[in-house]
C-alpha cells in the first residue's frame, strides 16, 4: 500500500511567500520601468496569495483561499488600469522612465 505523503509544514511555505514578497518590494524600489514595477507589484500580490492559501489550508477553512479570489480580481483591474495609462503616456512622450514621469498633464 502506497505510503500518503504529508504537507511541507506551514513554516516553508511562509519563508517562499516571505522571499517573493522581498524580491518584488525591491524590484518596485529599484526599478525605474513602469512595467517592470507593475510585475514587481504582481510578485508581491501573489506572494501574499501563498500565504492566505496556506494559512487557509493549515487552519482547514475557506476563507482565506475566497479572499485570494477577491485579490486576483482586484490584481486584474489593476493591470489594465496600470497598462492603459503606461500605453497612453508613451504614445505622447516616446518614454516610459519612471523619474521623468512627474507631472500627469496631457
């Protein structure tokens, strides 16, 4: 009979969400491109996600993987929000930089 494998404890899955969450503050303080600091956002929204998801699994409730759900829908009208005003700012000014981007007159 097949031996049934046992969940990585809670604490893996914290450290993982942990270590996202720092790689995508720090490409968000660093990085000067509007599209890079929106995926840097992204990394840091989904490594919250893991820890909603394993703190729902490890407390044998629903709730956190329903507030996930909520936060991808929140996460998705922010990109197309966040990508339309990147798109309209480099049809007038041919330049996405970050530090240029001071002042939102058309």
């Amino acid at each position: 009979m097949p031996e049934i494998s046992t969940l990585p404890p809670l604490s893996a899955y914290l450290i993982v969400s942990a270590i996202l969450f720092g790689i995508g503050a720090i490409g968000v303080l660093i990085r000067r491109n509007p599209l890079v600091i929106f995926m840097s956002i992204e990394l840091m929204l989904n490594a919250v996600n893991l820890s909603l998801v394993a703190f729902s699994t490890f407390l044998d409730s629903a709730d956190g993987q329903m507030f996930v759900f909520l936060v991808l829908t929140v996460a998705a009208a922010e990109v197309v929000v966040g990508l339309a005003i990147i798109v309209s700012i480099f049809r007038t000014r041919r330049n996405i930089d970050v530090d240029e981007m001071n002042m939102l007159r058309g």
